[in-house]
C-alpha cells in the first residue's frame, strides 16, 4: 500500500491537515503513529482505512478486508454488546462464533450481555477492538487502542498485532502512551505541521542536555558540537 | 448490504426514534379522513395525501439516518469494505422505513375514511403517486441529515423550507420541470392522471434521483 502525494482538508475552506504526504506500508509491518493533539493522527488513521478520500494525490493498493477501531467506541446504541457484534459479524459475513474466542481472548465475554451504553470506557474500548478484529483484516488501524484497557488486554493486544503483522497484515496503531515503543521492528511515524516524517527501526532515544558558556565564546562552542555531529539550538542569547 | 440495512432498521426501530414520524402520520391520518371521503372521490384524496405525506416521508429518512452515532458509521464504513456502501445501506433503510408508512398511508383510509372502497385501478394510482411522495422525501430527508447539515436548526429549517419551497414552485407555470406535486395533486383531483403519470412520474424521479446522488456524493467527504 502506497500514498502519494497526499494532501487532506475537510472542506475547500478548511486549512489543509496534510500536505503532499509520501508513504509505503509493506505487508506485515507494524506501525506507530505519535504526534500532538490536533496534530491529524486520526484523520491520517481514516485516509489509510479508506473512510475519506484525499483531496489530493492518491492511495494505491487500498486492502480488502480493513479492521477500524475508533479512539472512543459509540457506546450510544441500542444493543447489547453481543446483539451488536453480531450484527457486525454478519455485515462482515464471518461466523458468530469469532465473537466468542475474541472476548475470551480480551477477558470480554462477561461483558457481551450487558448493554452497550452500560459499559466503562474499557469495557467500550474492547468491544470497538473485537469488531475490528472479527475478519481477519489485511489492515488494521486502532486509533488510540490502549486507552481505558485493563493490564491484562494491555499485554494481550501486541501479541494479537504481531500475529496479524505475522500472518501478513499491516497494523497501523496510533499511540499516544506509546505501549508499542518496544514492539520489535515497529516502524514509527511522526504527525506534525500537515506531514508526516518516518522514523525506521527502534526509535532513537534522545535527551536534551543544556550546556552554559561564555557569550564570547558561544559561537565556538556552537561550533565544535557540531562538528561532533550534534544537533544543537540557542536558548537565550545573554544571561546576566 | 443487506445485514448494514438490517443493523440500521434495528438501531432504528430500538432507539424509539421511529414512533416521531408514525406519530406524524397518524396526526395527518386524523386531519385528512376526519370527514368520510364521498364515493368517486377516492383517488384525489390519495392524491392529496401523497403531496402531503413527503414531509412525514423526509422526516422519517432524516431521522432514521441521523439515529447512529458519527463514529460508527466509520466502523459500518471498514466493515461494510467500503463508504459507497454504507451510504447505499442508509438509502435502502430509509426507503424501507417509508414504504411501511406508505403502507400505512395506503391501507387505513380503506378500514377508515373512504365511503366506498376505490376501483383495483385508483389504490394501484394512489399507491404510485404515494411511491413518487416516498422518494422525493426520502431524498430531502437524506439531504438534510446530520452529515450534510450539522446543525439541527439550519437542517430543520431546510427540511421544511425546502418542502414548501417545492410545494410553490410547483404551482408556478414551470411546475411540470419542478418536483409537480401540485400538477400531480390536481390532476388526481381533475381525473386527468393517466394523460399526465408519465410526465410527472419522470420529473418526479428525476429529482428523487438527483437528490440522493447529490446526497451519495457529497457524503464521499463527510463520513
């Protein structure tokens, strides 16, 4: 699946979200997306799952079968949790009994006779994860899947992202808890001012460290660091 | 499709939200047949009835579009494989709502209202025209619906403004180009339909039509 030179906004009035977005997600890979509030995670998350189309550019080799799990699962519906992901199930077309082995896996199951707008934002959140997961989907994108889950789901749900990326699936997760940090061979993606910047592998880990010098000799100093191949910045110019 | 069409009946009909336009059409069922319907005259009072109806029709769509929440019509969207058909799904239950009510507004007035029961051919003639009613107001319905009109001020106002406003320009010398309520309405009243059902039957669907595509295609950016 490819993206080329995307771009996205709402409406021809709106500020564009994303400019000239350029990017190849491979089968099997895991991805993590982090960026700020705002910053267009979500709408980036819907352009992948095929909900919008871009403005701009285009998207090749869309999959078939797409799993979506909202940040926050509509908990206002009329159903119970298990009248709900039938129906699911059956605009899926797969069998019902799927929505047994999920909520077993996900520690679910005493929850699925309980009404949908009676469940805690965790108990939502793993309903919104077993419909996502109820096709084996060729992708599956979870917007902020870790909020609101108890411990136990919190460590099942890498295991059942590596066994989709295992099986060939690409899993794109946005994370702002960033549980997915120590994911092996997880890529990265940054959101930030409408692009998106990729980071391969294991993410470098970095600190900021200030150094206090001479005025006189701040140019000099700026200097060397960099010629040690530091990135550096000036703070204040004059400190008394 | 047909499992979506089948969730969204459901989360209709589970959300009470459906009692607003049966309610609707029972109130207008009271108005129209309050004085029994005088033999021979069945046809036009069909007729009256399927011009009134599209607003109950419009209301019916809009609020059977407008029960799920945003966010799950982005689910419906993944699990349905794509947008188009979630859209389509939403079109069907909607149309699928009002031709219960169209039932309704059918078969009542013959239990209660008519004097004498209409000919085979007038309840066939009836039935179209309330069919003609059934989808131009499904079509503004869907087109004030909270994806395309958020604020439920401006989609109310449209809702019914745009009623009237077809309601009058029927009436105007360029009514048969417009949605011909009125033309439909009197030439029910007059008996001259069979002469004019082609003609009206097309413009009829032809707004219907361009209603909901314009409907399809505007929801391609606003899931």
């Amino acid at each position: 699946m490819r993206l080329s030179e995307v771009c996205f906004r709402y409406s021809r009035r709106d500020p564009w979200v994303l400019r000239d977005v350029e990017l190849a997600l491979r089968p099997g890979s895991v991805v993590e997306v982090t960026g700020c509030n705002g910053a267009g995670k979500s709408t980036l998350l819907r352009l992948l799952a095929g909900i919008v189309p871009p403005s701009r550019g285009s998207i090749f080799g869309q999959p078939r079968t797409v799993g979506y799990a909202p940040d926050v699962f509509p908990v206002n519906q009329p159903f119970t949790a298990m009248a709900y992901l039938t129906h699911l199930a059956g605009i899926r077309d797969v069998s019902p009994t799927r929505i047994g082995e999920l909520a077993g896996r996900l520690d679910a199951a005493p929850l699925l006779d309980r009404q949908l707008g009676d469940l805690s934002k965790g108990s939502a959140q793993k309903v919104g994860l077993i419909q996502s997961l109820l096709a084996r989907p060729d992708l599956l994108i979870l917007d902020e899947p870790f909020a609101g889950l108890d411990a136990h789901t919190r460590g099942e749900l890498p295991a059942i992202i590596g066994e989709i990326a295992a099986a060939g699936g690409t899993v794109v997760v946005s994370d702002h808890q960033n549980q997915l940090d120590t994911f092996p061979g997880a890529e990265h993606w940054l959101v930030g001012g409408g692009t998106v910047a990729v980071e391969a592998g294991e993410r470098p880990r970095q600190a900021v460290i200030e150094v206090l010098v001479d005025a006189d000799r701040a140019d000099e100093v700026e200097q060397r660091l960099q010629a040690d191949g530091y990135t550096t910045r000036r703070t204040a110019r004059w400190t008394a | 499709m047909i499992p979506l069409v089948r969730f969204k009946l459901a989360a209709y009909a589970r959300s009470h939200r459906l009692l607003q336009p049966v309610i609707a059409l029972f109130a207008m069922m009271v108005v129209f047949y309050s004085s029994p319907i005088p033999a021979g005259k069945e046809l036009s009072s069909y007729g009256d009835s399927a011009g009134l109806l599209i607003l109950v029709f419009a209301w019916a769509a809009r609020s059977l579009l407008d029960t799920e929440p945003p966010t799950q019509r982005l689910i419906s969207m993944t699990a349905a494989g794509r947008p188009g058909r979630e859209v389509g799904a939403g079109l069907l239950a909607a149309l699928a709502v009002n031709l219960g009510l169209t039932a309704i507004a059918v078969a009542l007035p013959l239990v209660h209202g008519f004097t004498a029961l209409p000919t085979p051919g007038d309840l066939l003639r009836g039935l179209g025209l309330h069919l003609l009613g059934l989808s131009v107001g499904t079509a503004l319905g869907a087109l004030t619906s909270k994806p395309i009109m958020p604020s439920p001020a401006v989609s109310l106002l449209v809702l019914f403004g745009g009623y009237l406003a077809m309601l009058l320009l029927s009436l105007t010398p360029v009514g048969g180009f417009t949605v011909p309520i009125m033309p439909w309405m009197r030439a029910a009243n007059t008996g001259g339909l069979d002469a004019a059902l082609l003609p009206l039957t097309a413009a009829t669907l032809f707004w219907a039509s361009a209603g909901m595509t314009l409907y399809a295609r505007l929801r391609r950016t606003r899931p």
